[in-house]
C-alpha cells in the first residue's frame, strides 16, 4: 500500500491552491477542468518541471523554463468533470 510506505499522502483541500507546505514540485497532475491554469501551481513548480492538467476541452503540458515562462501544449477534443474552488 502506497499510503502506508509513505509514497502517497492523500490531502483533502482546495486544489486551485495547491499545496505550498511542501512546494516546490517537480510534476503536478490534475483530472478535473479548470477555466486558466491556478497562478498557485505556476509558483510551486520547480524549474524544469510540468504540469498535465485539462482546461475546458482540451488537455495542457506547461513546462516550467524559467521563473515565469512556460512552455505550452495543448490537446484539444476531452470532456472532464469541473474543478471547484472552495
């Protein structure tokens, strides 16, 4: 079991958010739609690193390349459930 080795945690919270008690990250995964990618999980990814997550009808890689420059690409022709904001 993943959750009991300590290679999984589950956090139960706003995902808009992200999670800056143990930023940076080098991937962030998401699988509900959001309108814009969260300014959150730009800060909290490291140099390098990537975000996979849908936006409306597409599915979008960000690579992080510098302090605020992103490499995009998108895919569009997907249905996901909304991803809610508290």
């Amino acid at each position: 079991n993943f959750i009991e080795k300590g290679r999984v945690k589950f956090i139960h919270q706003d995902g808009t958010k992200g999670y800056p008690k143990e930023a940076p990250f080098d991937k962030i995964l998401c699988s509900a739609s959001a309108k814009s990618l969260p300014e959150a999980w730009k800060r909290q990814l490291k140099i390098g690193g990537k975000i996979v997550t849908p936006i409306e009808t597409s599915i979008w890689v960000f690579e992080k390349e510098k302090e605020n420059q992103f490499r995009k690409e998108r895919y569009p022709g997907f249905v996901f459930v909304p991803l809610i904001s508290t």
